[in-house]
C-alpha cells in the first residue's frame, strides 16, 4: 500500500512539475501584471486630433493590471519592453470609455455650476457621493438649470494610442488580481 502511494506521490510531482514547465514564465524586463510601468503616448481620435499626449512631458506611471488605465491599451501593453513602441487602436465597447448612454443626463440648477462653466461643451469635474472624480459636460443651458451629460467625453469614440514604454519596474504595490 505504502509503495502504490509513494508511486500516486511521484506521479503527481512529476504532473504538477510538467505543467509548470509549459506554463510561459513571466519575461523579465517586459510588461506584465504587477509591475510599474511608464510611457510616453499620444492620443488621436479618427481624424487624426490630437486629444491629449504626454510626450516631452512627464510620463504615465500605473501598475498593470490594476485597472489604473483603459483596459484596452493595458491589454495592448502586455509583453513589451522599454524602449519599445506601438500603434494601439481601442474602440469604445472594447476596452475604451464604452458606448453612449442616452438616459446619463441629469438637469442641475444654475447656481450649483460656476458661471465660466455655463457654456454648452464646457467640460467639468463632479465629485460622487464617495468624492470620486469624473468628468461631466454641460449639454445645454436652460433659463434657470444646466444639463449635464455624465457620459465621458471619449465614450462612443475609437481611440488611436502611439504608446512608448519607458520603463518596467517590480512593483512595490500590493497587486490586486484582475477581474
């Protein structure tokens, strides 16, 4: 009995260690879950605008994985290494801001949205019950409210990445696991 169980015990060794050898081994040096990544990128919408860049400037720092970033450029990140450069295309329902959401409106009065921002397409900052940031645009004035649009002003939108990773560092954040 012992024999046939020290035999079970070999072969599940030996199982669990030919399925560790096939799993790919995380590259080191490349951008993978957990780690501290920076980039340089450019932002374009369809017809070429540019909507934001941090290029010359400071970089983007995130943990991957972390969901700090749109997760359709995170995912396009996966394997690369410093130095290393890449076209990125993310449409709206596949890792972007999402579609538009009709019914995301909502009417405030005047007097709570600063004058400068009474402005149709005047982008603002609202804060949720928990002081969460996001951005809302005034879709119309009225005479005494302001509607506000809390789709973000990407959503619906492809967006067109030149991303650069700078750097790839072992993270010092505990690491959450992805959903």
């Amino acid at each position: 009995m012992t024999r046939t169980l020290k035999l079970a015990a070999i072969f599940v060794a030996l199982a669990a260690s030919t399925a560790l050898a096939q799993a790919p081994a995380p590259t080191p040096g490349a951008v993978q879950t957990g780690v501290t990544v920076s980039i340089e990128y450019t932002l374009k919408d369809e017809g070429g605008e540019v909507l934001d860049s941090n290029k010359g400037g400071n970089p983007l720092v995130f943990v991957q994985g972390q969901q700090q970033i749109i997760p359709g450029l995170e995912r396009e990140l996966v394997g690369m290494r410093p130095g290393e450069e890449k076209k990125v295309v993310v449409k709206a329902e596949d890792g972007g801001y999402g579609p538009v959401v009709p019914g995301a409106q909502q009417e405030v009065p005047k007097d709570a949205v600063p004058k400068e921002g009474q402005a149709v397409g005047t982008v603002l900052t609202a804060r949720s019950g928990s002081g969460e940031a996001r951005p809302v645009v005034v879709k119309e004035i009225k005479e005494s409210t302001v509607v506000l649009d809390y789709n973000h002003p990407l959503a619906g939108k492809t967006l067109y990445f030149d991303v650069k990773v700078l750097g790839v560092q072992p993270s010092r954040a505990p690491v959450r696991p992805s959903q």
